[in-house]
C-alpha cells in the first residue's frame, strides 16, 4: 500500500480544524436577537445575571444600553415568533407592555428597573430618537411631493377626527355609558395627542372647569388613552398585513402615488460610501433641529417635535442641506429604525407605561367603544385618502397616530405598520390633531358647564 506524503494530508486537517473555528463560530455570530449576536446575546445575560447577583447594576450608561437592548429585542423576538398575532405588530405590543406588566409585578429585579428607569427619565433619549427619525425621514422624501402630502394629510385626518368622535360617542350612549361621559372621557382623551400633551392638560382643563381634582380627572382620561395605543398597534399591524396581501393600497411608507423618494428609506442596504465626517454630520444636524425646536416651545409654548418637523422641511424644500448631508441622514434614520426602536419600546414599558392603568380600562363598554372610535379613525382615513388619490394604508395608518398615545405611541404604531418613515405624518396627527382637540374641547366643555 502506498503511503499518502505527510503534507497532502494538512489540507484534511485544516478543513477538520476549520468546522467550527473560525467558521462555525462564525456562523453563531450572524445568528442575532434583534440587532445582537447570539453568543454576546448570552454573554450579557451571563454579565447581568452576575450584576444582580453582586446587588448592584452599575449606572453606566453602557450599562443601560445592554440592559435595553437584551430586554427590548428579547420581547420583540418572542412577538416575532407567534403565528398569527405576529403579523398584526405583536413585536412592538410585546416590547412594550411585557417589560410594563414585569415592573408592576416587581418580576423585574429593583436594581434592573432602577437602573432602566433612571436612565430613560434623564437621558429623555425618546426625543433623539424621534429628532433622528423624522430629519431623516424628511430629507430623505421627494421635494415635489412633500409639501402636497403634509397639505393633503389634514383632509383624512379631520374627517377621520369628526367621524370618529361621533361614532365613538353613538357607540357609548348605545352601551349605557351616558353621551357626555363617551364623548369627554372616552373619544376625546384617544386623540388627545398622548399622555404629555393630551391627557395630561385634558386633565388639568377638565379639573378647572368643574372644579375637581386633577389627580382623580387624570386616573380617568389614561386608561382609554393607553387602550385606544394598544388598539391602533393592533390595526396598524394588521394594514400592514393587509398591504402585503394588496399592495395596490399601500405605497410601503409613501403617502401618495407618483412619489419617488431619493433615498427611500425601506431601501435595506446603504448605497454607495458614506463618509463618516457625514454620517456625523447629520447626527449633529438632527439635534441641532431638536434644540431649535425647544427654543419654540419655551419662547412661544410651541410642541418642539413639530417646530422641529418645520424646520427640516423648510432646510429640505430650500435645499439648504447637501447631497451627501442628506445621505448621511438617511444611514442616522436607518440607524435609529433597525437598532434603537425596540429597547426604546422596552424602556417605555418600563417607565412610562403603568400596567394596571391599562388594565383598568378593559371592561367590555369602554373597550367596545374605544375600539369603535379607533377603529372609525382609521377607516374614514383609509376612505378619504383613496379619495383624494393617495395611499389608503398609509393614510388609516397616519390617522392611527391620531389615537396613539403620544411620541411613545406613534414609535409602536409605526413599528407595528412597519413605516418607520412616516414618522413626520405622524407627528402632525399627534401633536397638532391633539392640540386642537384638547383647545376645541376644553371650549365645548366651558360652555357646558
């Protein structure tokens, strides 16, 4: 038998070698939880584990970002993975009421939530997350059509508005819960604008006028707030579902026909270089837009997401941002979109989303008639904005926001609708449709007394 030479056999033990390492541990690498390798995925479970254990979590704010994006991408992934719910934005509900119901029932250890806690109420990274999206988002539309759409958007959004407080309240009067209680306590809080802007002055408005307590006038406008979110996650979900099945409604995050975004952002890879000096750029750019923004409110008590919605568009529509500025806005968009939404949902459950306010709104009455009026808005959207030559999906799905529960409530909604980048037409539903429902209803409510 003839011997095989010493060195033909090293490329057999190369190749044995080379089954797992480095291929193989490879191949575990691009096996991700969200955003997260797998094996760093476990290594920071091991790492907190080991923190909790030592009763003490450091503050850092490396720290706090593991700690978001292990509890945000963990949620997410389980709500990906459920047949069915999956496909009506079960990930963007799981990444924010699981870690709420874990907080309420003290599952989370103290030390955990402390730290989550602390760190979302300081950093407020909700507003660099909503200033990246929406300056992305904008310089990154059409010129031609950008001024049409944020022209067009308020016809579906008042009609979605006038249709669904008279639904909601019909709904409500129907089921025994009295006109005036459905209409001021049920349909207006939903479209109020969220928590901060809407039921929070509701509140003190309401308390003013009949001359109760604020705190017992809040307890009662949260609920639907929270439950009519939840509501439009759901639908908003089940549009996108619907889109895929149709997708001559929906033009994937574009608000009308004919419009040929330039750096659309559903594009899932990044074209061409970027410069780095750039991408940095646009980063500081966004901020710096923000800023402006919560100069407005403090000087004019303007809400700084929309003074800093104008702004971008008025930099994107002078041209008043280079090429590569805007592309480099883009990538900051997409950023944000892939790797910040989900431990941002999970830090909202956490510190901003009381479970048992939520639950206290799920008796059948009030959830008929938030869903009714939910529901309504979205429809009459949809109807309104086939009308008017635009995208009928995307259209429900910006008067979804309407009924979200503020900035929180349009970052879950869009998640759910998987149209991140509509994120500007939905701050115009939020915060301008929740101004003037508060003002109008306040007005309504003096002249009842």
């Amino acid at each position: 038998m003839k011997a095989i030479p010493a060195e033909q056999l090293m490329p057999a033990k190369e190749e044995i070698s080379n089954k797992f390492w480095p291929h193989g541990w490879w191949k575990l690498m691009e096996m991700r939880v969200g955003v997260v390798p797998l094996p760093v995925y476990l290594l920071l479970l091991a790492l907190m584990a080991g923190f909790v254990a030592t009763g003490k979590v450091p503050s850092d704010i490396s720290v706090s970002i593991a700690l978001l994006a292990v509890g945000g991408f963990s949620c997410a992934e389980l709500g990906k993975r459920l047949p069915v719910i999956r496909n009506i934005g079960a990930a963007a509900i799981f990444a924010t009421f699981i870690p709420s119901y874990l907080a309420y029932k003290h599952l989370l250890p103290d030390i955990v939530l402390k730290n989550v806690v602390d760190f979302t109420k300081s950093t407020n990274f909700l507003y660099l997350f909503i200033a990246s999206i929406i300056v992305g988002s904008i310089l990154s539309m059409d010129r031609a059509v950008l001024i049409k759409g944020f022209v067009k958007i308020f016809v579906p959004l008042a009609a979605g508005s006038v249709v669904a407080g008279i639904v909601g309240t019909a709904v409500g009067t129907a089921l025994g819960l009295g006109a005036y209680h459905s209409f001021f306590y049920i349909v207006v809080p939903i479209m109020a604008g969220g928590v901060g802007e809407g039921a929070i002055p509701l509140s003190i408005g309401y308390s003013g006028i009949l001359h109760q307590a604020q705190g017992d006038v809040f307890a009662q406008v949260l609920p639907p707030v929270m439950l009519g979110s939840l509501t439009a996650i759901m639908l908003a979900g089940m549009l996108n579902f619907v889109g895929k099945k149709y997708p001559h409604l929906t033009g994937d995050g574009r608000l009308q026909p004919g419009e040929h975004d330039e750096l659309h952002p559903a594009q899932e890879e990044i074209s061409g270089h970027m410069d780095v000096a750039h991408l940095a750029a646009a980063g500081i750019t966004a901020i710096s837009l923000y800023m402006f923004g919560l100069m407005c409110y403090k000087l004019f008590d303007f809400p700084a997401p929309v003074a800093m919605l104008f702004i971008a568009v008025i930099f994107k529509l002078s041209r008043a941002v280079s090429p590569q500025l805007e592309q480099g806005s883009f990538v900051v968009y997409k950023f944000f979109s892939t790797a910040v939404t989900y431990p941002l949902l999970f830090a909202i459950g956490v510190s901003m989303t009381p479970w048992d306010k939520l639950v206290s709104a799920f008796n059948v009455l009030n959830l008929i008639t938030i869903v009714s009026t939910v529901a309504t808005l979205m429809a009459t959207g949809f109807v309104v904005g086939r009308w008017l030559n635009m995208y009928p999906i995307e259209t429900a799905i910006v008067n979804a926001c309407h009924s979200g529960q503020g900035g929180t409530g349009d970052v879950a909604i869009l998640t759910a609708a998987n149209r991140m980048q509509m994120m500007p037409f939905a701050q115009i539903a939020t915060r301008i449709g929740g101004a003037i429902v508060v003002t109008l209803t306040l007005l309504v409510m003096s002249q009842l007394k």
